[in-house]
C-alpha cells in the first residue's frame, strides 16, 4: 500500500532509541524527510545518516527553551512540517511511597509539558499542511493503569485527553491527533522494569523476561518495529478520517473494551 509520505515533513522525538527509533525509520522507509531529536547526540548522527534523515538536535523534552529550539530548528531544516510524533522517555518507576515531589516534577515536565510543548509550537507549522498528522506515543496504562508505575499513571492520561480536545479543535485545518498506547514491547525501559522484577524473584534478566513473555496471550513480546507500522499509517493519507483515537498495541494482553 501506497502511504502518501514521500516527500512528508516529519519531526520525530526521543527518536535515538526504541520507539521513537522504529517510528523515524518507518517513517523514512516510506519516503518521508525526517528530522530526529533526543538527547543522545551521537546515536542521532548515527540514525540520521543511516536513514538519509533531514537533520537532528540534541534536545531536553523537559525544558522549554530546547522545545521551542527543535521545533523552529526542524521546521527551518523541512521547511515546514506535516507530522509531529511525540514521544519522550518513560518516568521512573515506583509506587507512592517511593516517589519524592522532585520526581513528580520531572515527570510532569518530561510527559506532559513536553508535550504540550511540542503541540504549542508545531501546531502553527502543521495548519499550513494538506496532511497534517500528530501521534502521540503514551502507554496502555491510560487504559489499565499499573500497580508499579504511579508516574506513568498520573501523567500520560492526562496526555491522552488533551490529544481528545486537540482532535476536535484541530479537525476544521484537516489535522489529525491520535495516540499509540503500547505496552510489552521488547524496548530498554521493558528491559528496565523487567530487571527490577528479576531482582525481586531472584532470576536473571533474561529468564525473566521469558516468564514475562510466556504469560502473554501471544507467547511473546512485541517489536518497536510492528508499533511503527502504525505510527505510518496514522500519518498517511489514507489514515485522514482516523482521529481522537487512542490505539492499544499489546498483543491481546489488555483486559479493557474500551
């Protein structure tokens, strides 16, 4: 299937690594022009010269002086922009008791500022497109909420609305805002919560993870890769009546109707 995206102006954050790494090289294999940010500087001159990408920044999502500087940096490299996806790294885990205001804080500016940030200043730059395109990656726990990431709980739903409002609001210029809620997919901050759980039973890394995996309706965990796949079809031309929704990929493991 033909997608439309050649030739697309995309900006593509928290992308020198999993998700947002899969989502700019599906993005790039369809033709579109990407420009990359994360804070890792190095792996994104290795992504952007490995997938012919417009241009990169080294950007802090959290602080709001580098979010406006990405965005005027991108938008000038594209010379404009037709697709934002949003993504930064996950808060850290841990219950209640163990999170201080200072990690709230993080958390607030990382998930939700950053995002709202991004939305403030690439919008103007996505009305002047005839196929603007905003996904936004967030977590199957605005669906289901986990008993061991209260950050990701509190922050990312909120996230999830907003998008819903932005739908509506951006539906008369033709942009569409939808999400991408993924859990068990095989990325280093499933590594991460799989290491903390392995500490506490006492297996190693990877035994847990298999235990993990078996325990799946599909026997394993899923790849960045097949959350890519629909981050470019949310971006295509045929995806332009698919708006304010928010797209579980979890292989089946959610409990949730709606």
């Amino acid at each position: 299937m033909e997608l439309g995206l050649r030739g697309r102006k995309a900006l593509v954050t928290a992308a020198s690594r999993g998700l947002g790494r899969a989502c700019a090289e599906a993005l790039a294999a369809e033709g579109a022009a990407v420009f990359i940010a994360a804070r890792d500087e190095l792996a994104l001159k290795e992504l952007n010269q490995r997938i012919g990408g417009a241009g990169y920044r080294a950007t802090d999502l959290s602080l709001s002086t580098e979010v406006e500087a990405l965005v005027a940096a991108a938008s000038g490299a594209l010379g404009g922009l037709d697709i934002l996806v949003v993504n930064a790294g996950g808060a850290p885990a841990g219950t209640l008791e163990q999170i201080d205001d200072d990690a709230f804080e993080m958390a607030l500016q990382l998930t939700t500022m950053s995002a709202v940030r991004l939305w403030r200043h690439a919008i103007p730059h996505l009305r002047h497109s005839d196929q603007g395109r905003i996904v936004n990656i967030t977590s199957a726990f605005v669906k289901e909420p986990s008993s061991q990431l209260l950050l990701s709980n509190a922050f990312r739903p909120g996230v999830t609305a907003m998008a819903k409002m932005l739908s509506a609001e951006l539906a008369p210029a033709g942009i569409t805002v939808n999400c991408i809620a993924p859990t068990a997919l095989l990325t280093d901050r499933t590594r991460s919560i799989a290491a903390s759980a392995a500490e506490r039973s006492g297996r190693s890394i990877d035994e847990q993870l298999k235990v993990n995996a078996a325990a799946m309706p599909m026997g394993r965990y899923g790849e960045a890769s097949e959350l890519a796949a629909i981050c470019a079809f949310l971006c295509s031309a045929q995806a332009g009546y698919v708006s304010g929704q928010t797209i579980v990929i979890d292989g089946g493991a959610g409990k949730s109707i709606f």
